[in-house]
C-alpha cells in the first residue's frame, strides 16, 4: 500500500517538472524567434529572424504581424469619434428653455424648431397686446359714458355736450348725435361687451402663452432624454415556440413567443 502510495506521488511530480520544463522551454523559443532590427551606421537595418539577417533602409517598408489585440487596441485608438456620439442632457436643456425660449431646442441641436418656437411667441405677444388695447378702449369707453350719463340725469339743463368724454363718443362715428347715444341702453350694453369679449380673450392668450412656453421647455426635455432613440423603420415581428420547464408551482407548458420590435 505505501509502495503504491509512494509511487503515484513520484509520478504527479515527475509530471510537474516535465510540464514546467516544457513552458520555459517553450517562452525561451517564442523569444528566440522575434525579429531582432539591428541598425548600422549606414542607415541600414538589418532584420534577424534567428536563421540570417535581412537588410533593408529607411525607405523600405516594413511589415509586422502584430497580434489581434494590439491591432483592436491600435483601430480603436486611431478610429475617428463618430458625431453622433454628443448626447444632450436633459436638465441642462430644460433649464436652458426655461431661462430662454429656444435655448432648449439649440442646444439639443434641434435647430429646425428655433421657428416654430420664435414665430408661436411672436404671434401670442401680438395676440395679447392688440387684445389688451381693445379691452383698454372698450373700458375706458364704457366708464367714460356711465359717468357722463349720470351727471346728465342728475341735471339734463346744465349739461355740456362738449364736456363728454371723447372716448365714447368714437363709437358712433361722425355726423352722429352724441345725446342720443348717451341715453342709449343698447349702446351701453355694447360697450360692457365689447369690454368683456378683449378681457376674456386677453386672458385666453396668457394662458395659452404660459402653456405653449411650458410645452417648450417639456419637449426639450424629451428630446434631450430620446437623443439616441432607435427610430429606424427596421421593424420586426418573431413568432417562436416556447416551451416552459414544470416548477413547483406550475406544470410544463407549450406555447408560442410573440416578439415585435419597433
């Protein structure tokens, strides 16, 4: 039994020494047949491949066998950045839209909708100014004939048609009589809603600038976060045979695997 023992250990080390004798042997080969380049005072090179030695100048080209990784690692060092490689981010671009209208859409480079943006604004200002002006007029009208009226139903004898406010009075156009206007019921509902119309809608193109601005700043945070979204028309649909391992809670099972990308 010892004799056994003893021999099987004999063996396992034999066996070591021999694998490693055989790597050592092996590396001083692989370093022994690497081409050597001696170089002369002639600008002459010599090649040693371990057998003879191959001159060649500087001008001649040289041809090295350079192993996978070091020519991935060359390609991948020298291979031009590819520009598609910019990826915007996202609370930088809200923020951008928020401080300024298009600022957004800028710097996500999203140049085409710098019009769209700039051209909604300039037409919701002008929505707002030329409604508010109306309103102003319509206003001040509408005050104006209610404070005259009232002085001319207190004392119809002493009042002045030239004291009348002429803001009213451009209403009703020329050639027209102002006194009959005044007392007008019609013409006072006229003006209250002439005056209601230019509010309400003033107050719809705030809104509708406050949400159009809101819009902006939100779609140049979608774009910012969808930078890179696949919307290639490749799409697919995969349908496979699935077949389902029993567990402890469920039997084997069969079916099929529907997969669509888009």
């Amino acid at each position: 039994m010892c004799k056994g023992i003893f021999f099987k250990q004999s063996c396992l080390a034999v066996s070591a020494i021999s694998l490693l004798l055989s790597g050592i042997t092996r590396t001083v080969h692989a370093q022994d047949t690497i081409p050597e380049i001696k170089k002369t005072d002639d600008s002459t090179f010599f090649l040693n491949t371990g057998n003879d030695s191959v001159p060649f100048r500087e001008d001649d080209s040289l041809f090295v066998i350079l192993p996978d990784s070091a020519i991935g690692a060359i390609i991948e060092e020298n291979a031009p950045k590819d520009a598609t490689s910019f990826k915007p981010d996202p609370k930088t671009a809200y923020l951008m839209a928020a401080i300024f209208p298009g600022f957004g859409q800028a710097y996500n480079r999203q140049y085409w909708k710098l019009p769209i943006v700039y051209g909604g604004f300039v037409g919701f200002i002008y929505a707002i100014t030329w409604n508010n002006k109306n309103l102003q007029d319509y206003s001040r009208a509408y005050f104006d004939i209610k404070r005259d009226y009232d002085s001319y139903i207190k004392d119809p004898a002493s009042s002045d048609p030239g004291s009348w406010s002429q803001s009213w009075k451009d209403f009703i156009g020329a050639n027209r009589d102002p006194a009959s206007y005044l007392t007008n019921t019609n013409f006072h509902n006229q003006l209250k809603s002439g005056k209601d119309f230019y509010r309400r809608y003033r107050d719809l193109s705030i809104i509708l600038s406050v949400a159009f601005y809101l819009i902006c700043i939100a779609d140049s945070y979608v774009d910012a976060q969808m930078f890179d979204f696949d919307v290639s028309p490749d799409l697919s649909f995969h349908v496979m045979p699935e077949i389902r391992p029993s567990t402890l809670c469920n039997s084997r099972s069969f079916g099929l695997n529907i997969c669509m990308t888009f």
